[in-house]
C-alpha cells in the first residue's frame, strides 16, 4: 500500500504523453510500470472508480475477483488498478464482445458480470473498450464502474448538456482517419481526434 500512496503523491510527473493509455467520458488512463493510473475528469469519474472498490470486493467473497481487475489504490484524484492489456480497436473503433463465440469469455467471467448486473446495477459488458486480455489468454473487465443508474440520472444528463463527450465514429478533420471522436453535445462542431489535440 505504501508504493501505491507514494504514487498518488507524485502522480502528476507520471500522467505525462508517453505513459498515456487511453481516454474514456470521465476517466483518463496512464501506465506506469505494472499498474495504470485513472485519473478522473469528473465526478463521476470517481463515483466509478468507487463502485468498482466496492463490487471487487464483493466479488472476492464470492470466489470471483480474479476476473474484473481491482482497485488497489484510490483517491478523489485518481484510481490504480493492475495493468492488463487492452483490447485492440477494429478498424479504428471498439465493438461489441460476443458471448456466446468469444473463446475468452470463461463461465467465470459470465458469472461474474451476472453478479455485477444483477446485484450491482451493472452496464455496458458488451463494449470492447471495458476489457482487457491477461497472459492466459482470458477476458478481464477493466471498466465496470459505470451502473444503469449513474449513466441515467448522471451521465446522460450531462453529455446531453454538452459536459461530458459522447463518442462518434467519423473522420478526424485534421488527419482524415475515420476513428473515435469525442463530442460535447449536438453543437459541438470541433471534429478533431485525442490525437490531433482535442480532448
């Protein structure tokens, strides 16, 4: 725990360009070493790093903790949870995992993101960008903060107002590649990628 406090003390020197991960509505992604470090860009960024403390818990007392990664330290400014890679975009953009064909999918993975959507309110397990691979070859939720709840009375809200960026697939009007956009709201004419400075 003591390695973990000393990160959050000198966090700003390790969320820089060459550790960055990836970019979510609320959350931003670092790597450092074997852990990544979310740093939350709204409130609900925290609220989500906060249910997913609380659900790995839960989910250890059901013998099912090995297949959603765990918060092991967590602040209002930021979250660290164990490195596990990432599942490649297709064709510039997430996609919806399959259950019944994915091989990586193991029975203990389904039941645990039964236990997540059933007793924990859970959402959005089909979106690629919520899992990673681990050595073994098998399906690891990364990203299971978000509940039905919050993305109602919270997030929707917002990113309707324009707060929070919703996610449009289009071409980048400064390099041209048809990839992830990140829009704040309908009059939001800015059609740039995180690549091509828009965040």
């Amino acid at each position: 725990m003591k390695k973990f406090i000393e990160i959050g003390r000198n966090v700003d020197q390790l969320m820089v360009p060459k550790n960055f991960v990836g970019i979510g509505s609320t959350r931003k992604v670092f790597r450092f070493k074997h852990w990544v470090i979310k740093k939350h860009l709204h409130e609900i960024g925290y609220i989500q790093s906060q249910n997913e403390q609380k659900i790995h818990h839960a989910l250890k007392v059901k013998g099912l903790a090995n297949y959603v990664a765990p918060i092991l330290y967590l602040d209002e400014k930021i979250s660290i949870q164990p490195y596990v890679q990432a599942l490649p975009l297709v064709n510039g953009e997430t996609f919806d995992i399959d259950f019944n064909t994915d091989l990586r999918i193991s029975a203990n993975l389904k039941t645990a993101i039964e236990e997540i959507d059933q007793v924990h309110d859970g959402f959005d397990f089909l979106d690629s960008s919520n899992y990673g691979e681990d050595e073994r070859g098998q399906l690891i939720l990364i990203d299971y903060g978000m509940t039905k709840t919050l993305y109602e009375t919270k997030w929707v809200p917002l990113a309707d107002a324009g707060v929070l960026p919703q996610i449009y697939f289009e071409p980048c009007i400064v390099c041209g590649v048809e990839k992830e956009l990140r829009i704040y709201g309908e009059h939001d004419t800015d059609r740039r990628c995180y690549e091509c400075g828009k965040e």
